[in-house]
C-alpha cells in the first residue's frame, strides 16, 4: 500500500545561491535556473554581478542528462533511433537523419535517390520548424511577444505534416538503418509545397515586426559580438557561426544525401552579434523553402530504402507476411540488429543547431561499441563563460536566445 | 581536400605520428607526450581551425591499454577532418595532457571525458564533473558500469536526510528492450532482462 508522508525541507531556492556566500566584496551572486524561462530548458547559470554588469557566468549542466551513449551501448542501431529523437527535439527529423548517415557510413551502405530526397526533405522541413522556433523565442526574450505567435502557427501547419508523414508529431523516429520508415503518402508533396508557397508571407510578417523595429534593434544590435576567431575557438558551428563570417556549411563542403544537386546560398554574418544570427536564421529559411521547392520538383521514382542491404533493412511488412526468406530477414534484423562491420567512423551533419555529429566504434554485429554524440549546442555554450561578462544582466536573455541551444541534446 | 598526397606529408613532416587504418577520414595516432605540441602545429601551420570533437573510449577491463582519447579537428582550408588518437597509458590512473589551451573548445569535451571516464587532463583549467553533479562516486560510460546503474547518496544531503532517498538504479535490471554487444541472442529478449522470472525460476505470485 502506497502511504503519503509530508515533509519540509528547507528553502532549496536558496540553496541556488550558494556561491552568494562565498563572494567577499560588494559583488552580487544571481544564481539563474535551471528552471527559468531565458534558460530554455534546464540551463543554470551562476553569475556574479557588479552592479548590473556580469562579471562573471559560469553555466551548469547535466540537468537533462539521461546517458544517452551509455543506452546506445546496449541496444542495437535501430533500437536507438527513437533517442536520437529527443536530442535535438526541436528538429527531431534531421536527428534521425544525421544518425542513419552515419550507421550507413560505417556499413558502406549507399542508399537511393528517393530515400535521399525523402531525407533531404526531412532535414529541410525540420530546419525550418527550429528555426522558427528560434526566431520566435528570440523575439520572446527581447520583449516582443507577438512573432512568437505567427511563427508558432506556422510550426504547426509542419507539425500536421510531419503527422501525415511519420505519425506523430514531435517524436517521429521516422528514419531506419538504410532507409526510412515508410514512403511519402500520396499528395503529401503538393501540401508540402503548399506549405512552403504559403511561407514566406508569415516571414515576411515577422520581419515586419522585428528586423527594423527600433527596440528590437537596441536589444540586439552590437550585443554579445563572437569574433571569428572566437567562434572558430570555441568549436561553434551553424547559424552561431557562420553569423560571425564563417563560412561553414556542411551541405556544400561535404555533401550528403544528395546535396549537390540542390542550388541555395549560406548567408554570412559580418558581425557576430545578437542581430545577425537572427538574420542568418531568417535567411536560413528562406534557402530551406528553396531546397524544398527544388526536391518536390525533382522527386526521384524508385526505391525508398536500400533493397540489397538484406541484414541491415527489414523488408516491407506485406512481404515479411507472405514470403519465408522475408520473414527470416525480418527475424534476425528484430533481435540481433542490423549487421554493421567493424571500424569507427566519425560523421557530422548540418543540423538546425549546427553540426550534429556521431563516432560509433563498432566491433561488428548490431550493437554499437561506444557511441559519441556530439552536441551542437554543448559547443555553442561553452562560449558563455567568455561571452557574457561585459554585458548588461537584462542582455543575458537576448544573448541566451540568440545562442538558440537545447538543452536535450547539449546534456545528452 | 584531405588526400594521400596531404597525409603522407603530414606523415613524414611528423615522424612520431602512426597512421590508422580507417574508413573515413585520414587517422593518426600520437603518444600523450608529443600531443600538444602536435595540436599545436596542426592549428598553426596545416590549417585545422577548429576542434569539433573530444572523446574517450574504454576498451575493456581487460585490454593492456584501457583507455583512449579521440579527437576531431576540421580543417576550412581543407575542408576536411583528422582524427587523432591517443592511448592513456596507465589504465588504474589514466592521464592525458589537456589541450584546452590551444582549442578553447576543449575545456568542456574534456571535463566531460573526465566526468564518464574518468580520464585526469594535466594543466586543465577547471576540471571538474560536467553533466554529473560534483560529489557523484562513479564513472558512468566505463564498461563494468552497469546500464541501470548504481544506488548513490542523493546530491543534496539535506534532503536525503528528510525524506530518506537515494539515487537508485533504474527499475527492471538492464532496461525492457537490451542487447548486449557479446552473449547469445535469447539474452537480448526483454523476458531474459526480467529477473524476477526465468526458465529455472518460477514466476512469483
């Protein structure tokens, strides 16, 4: 029987601020999370503050830290699709994508045109889904409640796409070791394109509220400038650091899933600051709606997954059920887990966030050896400590939500 | 382009280097003593800029060099990775010269090998847990560390006090749907991970 006990314990609010005690002078400790709403998640930062200025920021981690790479020790490669999910959980689709690469990398494994423009799609649509989160919640931190809301409104018309596609909205796990899980319904590319004709209007709407609204301008303008050579430092990558002139796009310098084929820009920051990685993700939109437009166009016929990977991708369900050789294949990809060879591998995509990458050391057979994610925002907040004392503390959520990090992926 | 004409330069410009056999990216492997000397001439004078990646590996208990850092530069000259691997060389006490001076981006991936492996980089500047709060007793991503993990003291004494808890291993040994690397496959069912029910031992009421 379940008994009930009241207890009290003591001010644990308190117990946030305990560097407080530990600063001798006239400085003041603000203990920030790691439940607070610049945080984004569970990001804690301890700051210490002379007067409004920070003087010190040294951010916490590891309140989301489930062991991800320790769980992909001990199940096998398409078992931990669904984990990949809740990395990036704000573009769960170019996780999934990211991580079948690399599987596929290891194992040699080319897959077909149509599976590729599927992933490309994915990666794309997802891009656009962060990124407008991003914007939206930077507007947020800034002050400016409504763009929040038509980007929010936009996300869902995806979210209902991404229904369509994968069956569910948020946590898809829509790709598989050699392909992905289903092919496209039928009509689903036109509403796809629908939905990319459609957008550029409600960008359009939120950069009438914010690109050149004058206190948008003020909080971000000149705020939280990452050099070039800091960023580079720092191992930032993505929209952080191509906004500080980097320029660094995956997509062009070692194409995957079929990339060269598709014609769009890497718009380039010249300043590093808060504004210009808002403007690198709004153009980084744009591009997406570009690339989209090109797949749909060019939507390759054919095979959605790799049909010769006979002990990598488990066959199509009607033929498991009607064919003895399909059903054994079946069988052993369920319990032992598609058969990779040895090695190691290192592969990294363009994600959202920036680079997503992943090392599998494999001794052969379907379950990884060891399993390193690495983290895109983890990287893009280690510059906190350098980047945020000089600054205001009220710049510390424009700062935070310019970063557009995840705290899923970054605590793993 | 990282091709062979570029790596057998850079093989021959640094004797001390050994190359490794890889799939991917050109692979080399450096003793922990001439390390930093060589990160720092990468970045300096071949044009890997940034450090993407920093990581360990434990290659069993009973391997004669357990543990292993790995680490990822990319190159935007080249537009292209190398990996460099080193071997700790005492596998009770297993140390590392830190590189966080010369890539800033280090600091956090190594205190993280710290937190999981428990690997110690010399001159780092702030090594400590990273994901794993200060006091916990054990490095979780070495291999005898059990998936479910191990029942330990709550982070905040004061509250284990009241209410009596501790961080317990998550229930169901080994989690519903596990499959080891090794062992046969009835062992990767969920029924085998269920210790309270197995072929020898009754189901209880």
């Amino acid at each position: 029987m379940t008994t009930t006990k009241e207890i009290s314990i003591g001010d644990i609010a308190s117990r946030g601020s305990e560097a407080v005690n530990k600063i001798q002078s006239d400085r003041m400790a603000l203990n920030v999370g790691p439940s607070h709403p610049t945080t984004h998640g569970v990001l804690r930062l301890i700051m210490e503050l002379n007067g409004d200025l920070i003087d010190k920021c040294e951010p916490v981690l590891g309140y989301l830290h489930r062991g991800d790479e320790k769980i992909a020790e001990n199940m096998t490669y398409n078992q931990f699709i669904p984990y990949t999910d809740r990395l990036d959980y704000l573009a769960p689709l170019a996780n999934n994508v990211a991580y079948a690469l690399t599987v596929e990398k290891l194992a040699n494994l080319e897959v077909p045109p149509r599976c590729q423009a599927i992933r490309v799609l994915i990666s794309e649509m997802a891009r656009i889904s962060s990124h407008l989160l991003g914007m939206g919640v930077f507007g947020m931190d800034a002050g400016a409640w409504t763009p929040f809301m038509y980007t929010f409104t936009e996300r869902e018309k995806l979210y209902t796409l991404f229904e369509e596609l994968t069956g569910a909205r948020f946590t898809t796990s829509f790709t598989r070791i050699g392909g992905v899980a289903r092919d496209v319904p039928d009509g689903w590319l036109g509403r796809v394109e629908n939905f990319v004709d459609d957008l550029p209007k409600a960008i359009s709407e939120v950069e009438k509220l914010l690109t050149r609204n004058r206190i948008f301008l003020d909080r971000t303008e000149g705020i939280g400038e990452i050099s070039k050579e800091d960023a580079l430092a720092y191992g930032l990558t993505g929209p952080n650091l191509r906004a500080s002139g980097v320029d660094l796009d995956l997509r062009k310098d070692n194409p995957y899933s079929g990339y060269e084929q598709y014609d769009f820009d890497v718009p380039i920051g010249t300043r590093g600051d808060c504004y210009d990685r808002y403007l690198v993700r709004i153009e980084e939109v744009l591009q997406s709606i570009r690339i989209i437009k090109q797949v749909i166009k060019n939507f390759p016929t054919g095979a959605w997954y790799a049909e010769d990977a006979k002990k990598i991708f488990a066959p199509p369900k009607e033929k498991i059920l009607s064919s003895m050789e399909e059903l054994i294949q079946n069988f052993m990809i369920v319990t032992e887990g598609p058969q990779i060879p040895s090695g190691e591998v290192y592969f990294e995509a363009e994600n959202p966030k920036g680079a997503l990458g992943f090392y599998i050391v494999s001794k052969g057979g379907g379950v990884p050896y060891r399993m390193k994610i690495r983290a895109p925002s983890f990287c893009n907040l280690s510059i906190l400590e350098k980047l945020a004392p000089g600054h205001f503390l009220s710049d510390i959520t424009v700062i935070l939500g310019s970063l557009d990090f995840v705290m899923g992926e970054c605590d793993r | 382009m990282i091709d062979d004409e570029f790596s057998s330069e850079l093989m021959r410009k640094y004797s001390f280097l050994s190359k490794r056999v890889s799939v991917d990216w050109l692979t080399v492997e450096c003793s922990p003593k001439n390390l930093v000397d060589l990160l720092q001439s990468l970045r300096d004078q071949e044009g890997f800029d940034i450090l993407i990646d920093l990581t360990a590996v434990d290659h069993g208990e009973d391997c004669e060099s357990r543990f292993s850092t790995v680490i990822h530069l990319y190159s935007l000259v080249h537009r292209g990775y190398i990996r460099v691997h080193s071997v700790c060389s005492d596998n009770d006490n297993p140390i590392m010269p830190s590189c966080a001076e010369i890539y800033p981006a280090a600091n956090w991936h190594e205190r993280e090998a710290y937190d999981m492996f428990g690997i110690k980089f010399t001159d780092h500047p702030n090594l400590k847990r990273i994901l794993m709060w200060d006091d916990y007793p054990y490095f979780p991503l070495r291999k005898e560390f059990p998936l479910a993990g191990i029942d330990t003291p709550l982070p905040a004494a004061d509250v284990a006090e009241v209410t009596d808890a501790s961080v317990e291993p998550a229930p169901m040994m080994g989690g519903p749907f596990v499959s080891g690397a090794s062992g046969p496959m009835s062992d990767s069912e969920p029924r085998a991970k269920d210790e309270s029910w197995t072929e020898e031992m009754e189901k209880g009421s």
